[in-house]
C-alpha cells in the first residue's frame, strides 16, 4: 500500500536558517525506506496559528495520508505543536501516542515529558513527534506496523475491516 506523507518540522532556530532542520531529513529517509512516499516537507517556526493554519490546509487538501510533524512538543513554553494538533482534530488517537511513550521510556525517562499527540482530521492521520531526529525515529518506528492498517480504515477502502487482526505471533 502507498502511504503519502507530509511532514512539517516545526523549530524557531531551524525557521531561521540558524540550524539545520536533522530531525525531517531523517523521517523523510526513513519513511521512504518502509516504500513510502514523502509528498511534502516544510519546517516552520514555533507559531500556534501559523501551525493550525498548515495543520489544517494540509490535513483538507487530501493530498496526504499521514502528517508528521517533529518538534514543539516538550515543556518549553515556545513549544505549542500539541495545542495546534488538538485544535485541527476531529477525533483523537490517543493510542499512538501512549505507545511511543510507553517505548520512549524504555530508552529515556525524559520521554514522559513529551506532549506529543496523534488525531485525526477528515481522513488525514496527524502524528506529534520529538525534535530529536534519534528519537522522531524511533518514535515513527514504533506505529509503523499499524499505519497501512490505519491508513486503509481512514480511506474508507472495503478491505480494511480484515485487517482487524492481531499483529503478534499467535501462543
């Protein structure tokens, strides 16, 4: 299954040319290593309307199956990636984001201190990511076993209801 994506870094320093953007490089190589394609990629400042605004444009347009976005999701008060999804969200997808965090922590305890969030708008799955390009990485590498599966249920497409099986070995 092709799966489209989009992703929108989201870094003041990065915004400004004062550092280079590692962390959407690094999605995009690892997307297109799973055969996936990468539509679009954008790095934008830590901006709540200016977020909301790309959110939802890109989120509407149907061009795109997921959008990732890598950034703005700690503790800083700059940080307002998690406001932004909310605000542009249909419905939530609260478990995606519970099982990143849940393998975050396993790796780095920090990891609980992530805002990140995954919604869902009109048949468009928005993902939250870290700013690192390590831990984006790993984060993306932990849902993608689920992403054609919920790509297909978001497509409406017929086949999608037999993917409603388990993705562990049977005992």
């Amino acid at each position: 299954m092709n799966v489209r994506f989009a992703i929108l870094t989201v870094s003041d320093r990065s915004s400004r040319g004062e550092r280079p953007d590692q962390s959407g490089p690094a999605l995009a190589e690892f997307v297109r290593q799973q055969g996936w394609e990468v539509s679009l990629t954008y790095t934008l400042p830590d901006d709540l309307h200016a977020l909301r605004e790309i959110l939802s444009a890109w989120a509407d347009n149907g061009d795109f199956d997921v959008i990732l976005t890598t950034g703005g999701t700690g503790f800083s008060p700059r940080d307002v990636t998690p406001e932004a999804t909310a605000a542009v969200s249909s419905r939530p997808a609260p478990g995606l984001a519970e099982a990143m965090r849940m393998a975050s922590m396993r790796i780095n305890p920090h990891a609980m201190l992530s805002r990140g969030t995954a919604v869902i708008r009109r048949h468009t799955l928005i993902v939250n990511l870290p700013g690192s390009p390590k831990a984006a990485v790993e984060n993306l590498q932990v849902i993608v076993p689920v992403l054609p599966h919920a790509v297909a249920l978001l497509r409406d497409e017929p086949q999608a209801e037999a993917g409603h099986q388990s993705l562990s070995p049977q005992s």
